[in-house]
C-alpha cells in the first residue's frame, strides 16, 4: 500500500541550491553556454563575460578544441566551469582532466552520470520528459538540464513537467533569449537558464568580445531586475 504521508506536495517549496560549483550558477542564475572552434578565442572569450559580471561557464564538447579550451580557461580564470555536450565516460575523463569543475549533458546516459558520480564531478543530465526525470531521480540526482526548452513545448511544457516533481530544480536550455528568458525564470522550480546568445558562435569568429560583454551585461541586468520585482507583480507559474 502506498504512504501517502512520504508522497511530496506537490505545492512544496523546491529543493535548496546545490553546494560546491554549481551553486555559483544559481547565484548567477545565467549560464553562457560556449561554443569554441579555436580555443584561442578562449581566454578573451571568458574576459569579455568576467568584465559583464559572469561568473560562470560552459564550454561544449561539440568541437576538436573544447578540451585545450576548458585547459586553458582553468589555468588562467577563476571563473566556475564546466564542461557541457559530454556523450560518453571517455569525454567526462577528459574534460576533468582539463579542469572542468562539473559536467552537463543533453540527454540521460546512466554510464556517464555514473562516472561523473564515481569521480566525484556534480553532473547536469538533460531531460525532455518525466521517464528521463525519473531516472535522474533513481540516479540520486535533483538537479537537471531541460533541454531543448525551446521545441520541447517552453515555459508551458516546463511548469507541467515540474508538478509531479516539487523537489526538482530546472536549468532550461536551447532556444532562451533575452526575450524570454525571465518567462522561465519566473517559474520557482528554474535554478538558472542556459543560454548561446550573448555568445554566439557568429560573435565569438568575428572576435566581437565588447558586444560579447554588452550582450552578457544586459541579460544580468535583465535576470537582476526580474529577481526585484514584487512576487504579486510575477504571474502565476504553477
């Protein structure tokens, strides 16, 4: 028979902030998630997001250079980093070989949530539906990765995937815009967005790092100014 009294409510408030580096990203509540094809854009790279404020990054197994990137960021930055688009066990040993702090990937895959877990490394799984969150939950996991936000059915698909689960955190990502990005963080279960547009691949070969830093400067301004407002002035996500 089922205990009612260890069901969740599903009205409850969601779990506490994560410790260690990935507190930092619900602090800043903005993650730049990176997109490097010569990892000597780099360093100028993380300046122009140090000089807006940022805090934290991202940098995406999707190209040759991401390893030496994330080296070379870890050796020269204090700025929280991870290591995003990990596939296989292999890509998490080289990425915390190479420095990066914490692991996220776009989908669930039981091998390298486990061998992010047996080094120690906080890991970020992508899901899209309540089958993949249940598995982050078997895995011991309450903080994940929505992803895409934007063709997974957005905001609206977010807050309905949350209510089973009040003791999960969110961090949308794929498709979030300076133009949306305080519709998901208005939703109490969202920890932070992750977000492409304030340095976008076009930006970064262009080496437009003053535009960088404007863009990123902006949405810190944006999420701030969300952060203010009066509760009764938020519309009702849930």
């Amino acid at each position: 028979m089922t205990d009612l009294a260890r069901l969740p409510d599903s009205d409850s408030t969601p779990a506490p902030q994560p410790d260690g580096p990935l507190a930092t990203i619900g602090t800043q509540r903005l993650l730049p998630v990176i997109v490097l094809h010569d990892a000597a854009d780099a360093l100028p790279l993380v300046r122009a997001l140090k000089r807006a404020g940022s805090t934290c990054a991202e940098v995406t197994f999707r190209t040759p250079a991401a390893a030496e990137a994330v080296r070379a960021i870890a050796q020269d930055s204090d700025i929280t980093l991870g290591a995003g688009t990990v596939l296989t066990v292999d890509q998490v040993d080289l990425a915390v070989g190479a420095g990066a702090q914490y692991v996220v990937t776009p989908g669930f895959s039981p091998h390298v949530v486990r061998a992010c877990q047996e080094r120690g490394v906080p890991v970020v799984p992508g899901v899209a539906t309540a089958t993949e969150l249940q598995m982050a939950l078997d895995a011991g996991l309450e903080l994940v990765k929505f992803f895409p936000a934007g063709t997974a059915g957005g905001a609206a698909h977010l807050k309905a995937l949350s209510a089973p689960f009040p003791m999960v955190r969110f961090i949308p990502t794929g498709g979030i815009s300076a133009t949306n990005v305080v519709d998901y963080l208005a939703h109490p279960a969202v920890f932070a967005v992750g977000g492409s547009w304030m340095v976008s691949p076009a930006l970064v070969a262009a080496q437009d790092f003053d535009e960088i830093t404007r863009r990123t400067a902006e949405a810190l301004s944006i999420i701030r100014s969300a952060g203010d407002r009066d509760p009764s002035e938020t519309r009702s996500t849930r």
